[in-house]
C-alpha cells in the first residue's frame, strides 16, 4: 500500500529542509547531483553545468541542419562522461544507429564504413570507436509503433537511465486520437515533461520547426517556430534551436559553421554556444573541446 502523502504544510516544510540541506552540502565549483552533463563544454557553461533531472529540453532545428546528429552526439558524450543513456529512434533501426555512432566517433563517412572503403588509419579509428562504445551506458533502439507505451517499455528497461532523447516529438503517437499534427504534437510535449518528472531523468526530445518560414530575413529559430499550438515552448524548460547560415545563404557563411542558441532556459539566462559541424562524419565538434 502506498504511503499517505503528508499535509501541504508537513511536505512543504520537509521540501525547503531538503533543499537547504542540499545547498549547505554543495561544494562551489562541483557539479550539482541533478546535473546531467551534454560534455559539449559552450553547452554545459550556457546550463550552469548541464541538463537538469525532471527537466524537458527540446533540441530543435530545420530539416537538414543535423539535430539529430547532435543528439546522438550528446547521448555519446553523456555516456562516455558516465551517464546512463537511452536514445530512441523514430526513423531508424539499431544498426543503422551504431553505424552513424561509428561515423561520428570515428571520424569516417557512413558510405565509407558501408562499402568498406577505409584506410589503415580509418580503419584503426573506427576500431577504436567500435572498442569504446561497447562499454558506454548508451542504449540505442528503434520507436517501431512510436507510441508512449513503447517509450514507457524502453525506460522501464533501462531503470538506471538518467537521460532520454527521442528522436523526434512529430513522430509520437499520442494514445488518443487527435486530428490534427500539431494537437498530437502538443499532447506528446506534455507527455514528456511528465515523463521527466516522474521518472527523475533528462528527456531531450529531438523537434522539426514547423513553423519556420525559411525566406524570413533572419531564418534563425525562434519559440514561435516550434508550433504545437505553444504547447511545446511551454512545457520545455530548456529549448536549443540549431542554425547553419550556410543552409539558408550558400556562400556566405563558413563552411560548418553551427550556432546552438539556448531559446528558453527556465533556470538561467538564454545565449548561444558556437558548434562546428562535419557534415561528412555527421559529427558536430564544440569550439571549446580540447582538441
């Protein structure tokens, strides 16, 4: 039997306890426990350190811009830094998402990695790709019916997951019928944010702009883009909009160049991180990594 939840006062007062207890606990400079970094450095400076837990975040972007390359490419760094990941795919199966896993850690083209056109030293750095992701806490599976009980069924096999990215918010099947795209759109937002909190973790959902009018003199994404009847940039507390002028004014702007800016934050002010996209790897790189 469940246990009766406390009065408003009694849960309140132990609530602000717990809290100031954390606070006292905190160490200044380590990263707070509900902290689930992206290791994309630009990216967890605009965050104070990173994701938060119970948090929705939506990483949004035009067709084409590479979001959900940057969205395994964060599920491959969280894992890498030690956190539980489950990545779920609404348009690809388990292999082709380890293939481009190989292609972005290892630096190699997928059509290589296919048709097996490797050089020694690719072949040495897909090795290492292979060798190193097979002990990440990263689990990549496909969405086959793309409904919220076969998110539930993912997450409930992978109880130790701090960070869940779906890929994409359009393609979930809310469990009623809704007759228009962006009533289903509006009603899987809310899904997921209540996913987050129920669960504890990190859902990053992965989101087309519907709305974007790509002819607009500044094509840069805004909340107003993300359509969903203003559901979607309601119920996320974080929302990372993906830009390559190079898509929108061919000639201009440099080769790969990426911003990542940070719409909304609900714990801290917005911005933006400077990415650098190999679109032949599928592999964004932050201009602040090491190397």
């Amino acid at each position: 039997m469940a246990e009766p939840r406390p009065r408003s006062g009694a849960g309140g007062s132990s609530a602000v306890r717990s809290l100031i207890e954390r606070i006292d606990a905190a160490v200044a400079g380590t990263r707070p426990p509900d902290t689930v970094p992206s290791h994309f450095p630009s990216v967890d400076r605009l965050l104070g350190g990173g994701f938060r837990r119970q948090d929705l975040v939506v990483l949004a972007g035009d067709v084409g811009s590479g979001k959900s390359s940057l969205a395994l490419g964060i599920a491959l760094r969280s894992a890498a830094g030690g956190a539980p990941v489950l990545f779920l795919s609404g348009e690809m199966d388990e292999a082709r998402l380890r293939e481009r896993a190989l292609a972005i850690q290892g630096k190699a083209a997928v059509d290589d990695l296919r048709q097996g056109r490797l050089d020694e030293a690719a072949r040495a750095a897909v090795g290492a790709a292979a060798v190193a992701q097979r002990d990440l806490p990263l689990r990549l599976a496909p969405l086959l019916d793309a409904g919220f009980g076969e998110v539930e069924a993912a997450l409930g096999g992978s109880p130790e997951a701090s960070l869940v990215i779906v890929d994409s918010l359009q393609l979930l099947t809310p469990p009623r019928y809704a007759p228009r795209q962006d009533e289903r759109v509006a009603i899987a937002a809310r899904w997921l944010k209540s996913l987050a909190v129920r669960e504890n973790v990190v859902v990053l959902a992965v989101a087309h702009l519907a709305d974007l009018r790509r002819d607009r003199p500044d094509p840069r994404p805004a909340l107003d883009d993300l359509g969903g009847r203003g559901s979607v940039k309601q119920q996320a507390d974080v929302v990372l909009g993906l830009f390559r002028e190079e898509m929108y004014r061919p000639g201009q702007g440099v080769e790969g160049a990426a911003e990542l800016l940070l719409l909304k934050n609900r714990n801290g002010p917005t911005g933006f991180a400077d990415l650098f996209f190999h679109h032949r790897w599928l592999r964004f790189e932050d201009l602040l990594d090491p190397d």
